[in-house]
C-alpha cells in the first residue's frame, strides 16, 4: 500500500511480503493518498517502486527530497516461504509446487523485488519488519507524528493450510541461503 502523505511529507513504499499491511493500518489516519487496491492500479499502484512514485510526486511538483520515504524490508528466506504460501493461498502457485525447486529456479520474482531496484533512486530509511517493535516508535517521533502509543497490528499473514511448508533439512536450507545471499546479497546485506 503506497502511502503519502503531503502534509507530514511522508511516503511509504510498499515492499511486497514485507509487513506493508501493518504499516497501512498504522499510517492511514495521517494518509492524504492510499493506493490499496491493486499492483496495476494507476496513477500508482499498491507495489510501486521509489522510481514510479517519484515520476508521481514529481508531476504534481514536488520534490523526492520535500519527503521523508521509508520502506521495510523482511529477512529473504523468510519473505520468500510467505511468497510461496501467499501464492499457494491465491492459486497462482500449485499447491504441490515443491518448495526446495520454487527457490531454486527463482520462482518467486512476482513478490520479491530486489531491495536495489525497490528503492532506487534512493529512500530515507529501510526498516527491518523483524525490528518493527522498536523502529515504529522512533519512526513515529521521526515523522512529528507523536509518541506512538498503539499495539502494532500484525496483520496480513497467510491463513491457509499453506502455513504447513514442507521441513527443509539444515544442509539444503543452509545451501538454499548460500544461493539466495549470492541472488539478493543487498537484501541479505541489512542481515
């Protein structure tokens, strides 16, 4: 969900399986535009990169620097298991699709962009959606939003009997890693 807000000039970029509904709930009370219906939608989308929104602000004439811009970011290996169960759960994916082959040969590349090209040209802050607990506070003073005194929703998450992921050995997990850290070294670079 792409989030702006003009009169706290804020944007959050929605990085796909990376805690963005949270931040939806969170954010829509200071939100001036919410873009939560569909990848495609125009003139932004749910999904869409800092180049995309950046050509959107940019139009209407504002700076990519008038704003604070922030997004999440969610350990790999665990975003791509909640990619393959999202996709499984939506029917995009057979449900006997093999996990160990999915990662394998890169199956995933609808819900996972690399951090690189999600955030380019460039964003304020990147936060880890395991350290939601204690960046949101200091996101909250960050923006002049207050002190946030809310719980934070954890919302969003994949309810079907997909939740069941096949037991993946430590020798194949460990080398799968080894194959995802040389794929998306950024992403594995705030880890």
């Amino acid at each position: 969900m792409t989030i702006i807000s003009f009169r706290h000039r804020f944007i959050f970029l929605a990085n796909m399986k990376c805690g963005s509904t949270t931040f939806h709930k969170l954010l829509k009370p200071y939100a001036d535009l919410i873009s939560d219906k569909s990848i495609f939608e125009k003139p932004i989308g749910k999904h869409d990169n800092a180049r995309q929104v950046k050509s959107y602000i940019e139009s209407f004439g504002y700076k990519w620097s008038d704003f604070y811009v922030f997004t999440t970011i969610r350990n790999p290996f665990s975003r791509i298991i909640s990619c393959y169960k999202f996709e499984i759960q939506c029917g995009y994916l057979n449900a006997n699709t093999d996990l160990i082959k999915y990662i394998q040969h890169g199956q995933y590349h609808e819900h996972f962009q690399d951090i690189n090209f999600f955030i380019h040209p460039g964003v304020n802050q990147i936060i880890k959606m395991e350290d939601f607990h204690t960046e949101i506070p200091k996101l909250w003073i960050t923006l002049g939003l207050g002190e946030f005194t809310n719980n934070i929703p954890i919302t969003n998450s994949t309810t079907s009997n997909t939740n069941k992921i096949p037991h993946i050995k430590d020798d194949i997990k460990n080398k799968l890693i080894q194959l995802l850290k040389k794929r998306h070294s950024k992403d594995y670079s705030y880890y």
